[in-house]
C-alpha cells in the first residue's frame, strides 16, 4: 500500500481472504464474476492474480473495478 497522502493501490501479492478484511466491497465485485472468495477455505492461500488465473478473468479489467470499489470506501 501507498502513503494516505496518494491514491491507495490494492497489493495483489495479499491472499484474497487479507483484500476482502481490508475492504468488503472487494466482495462484491468479486461475486459480479462469479468469484466467492470470502467463502472458500482457499482464500486463505491464494492471490488475486491466482484467482483471476484460475476464473479466466482478466486481471487488469478485475484491477480496475476493484480500485474503484475500494476508493469508495475507507480502509479496515
């Protein structure tokens, strides 16, 4: 993550369960592509760039509406 003085940028190095603590709206973006992330044991385990892989999802257009749900709502 980047200083609060800049726009905050999701790491998609973090688990997935990590994302959706931090920011819930993260949650349903993911279920808009039929990902439910936030009840699979896996998310534990794996990255965003791993499920994107894994659901053929593509990893920048995902990038881009996952920042702009995070950016509506504060930081856990």
């Amino acid at each position: 993550m980047v200083d609060n003085d800049e726009k905050q940028q999701l790491d998609i190095s973090l688990r997935m369960m990590e994302l959706i603590n931090r920011y819930p709206a993260l949650g349903e973006v993911l279920h808009r592509h039929g990902v439910f992330c936030d009840e699979c044991i896996a998310a534990n385990h794996d990255t965003l760039k791993e499920v994107a892989q894994m659901h053929g999802i593509d990893l920048a257009q995902l990038l881009a509406e996952l920042q702009a749900a995070q950016s509506k709502q504060p930081r856990r």
